[in-house]
C-alpha cells in the first residue's frame, strides 16, 4: 500500500492575484516564516522582498500583492 505524503515540505505555496490583475501560482514560502501570532503575514512580506528583487533585476516596477492564499 503507498504511504500519504506528510507534512514533511520545507515549503508552504502561495497564489498571488497583484492589482493590476496579473496572477502568479504556487510561490514557495519557507515553512519556519508561517504560523505564530502572524500566520500567513510573513509571507506576504517574503513574497513582496522577492517581487522587489525581481523588479529591481528586471528593470520594470512590479505591481503590489492585492490577495494572498495558500494553494
């Protein structure tokens, strides 16, 4: 019989729907970030830090996160 796959992901994913309508799926957020008196807030500013590296990489302005759920 096959096992279930645990809980044993580093990762936690995300969707994000941006403001101007853009959607990106299944972002990876460090595990150890989420839960505690926050929950899901840090991942909010993981995934904002990251937008911002990748804007700064790319040389064109990202847009801000409207809504962020778990995959």
């Amino acid at each position: 019989m096959a096992r279930k796959r645990g809980s044993k992901s580093e990762f936690v994913l995300f969707d994000a729907m941006y403001v101007d309508g853009a959607a990106s799926s299944h972002r990876r957020v460090p595990k150890e970030l989420l839960g505690g008196v926050d929950g899901d807030e840090p991942a909010r500013a993981f995934l904002e830090a990251q937008d911002q590296e990748i804007a700064r990489l790319s040389g064109r302005p990202m847009a801000a996160i409207k809504v962020l759920r778990r995959s």
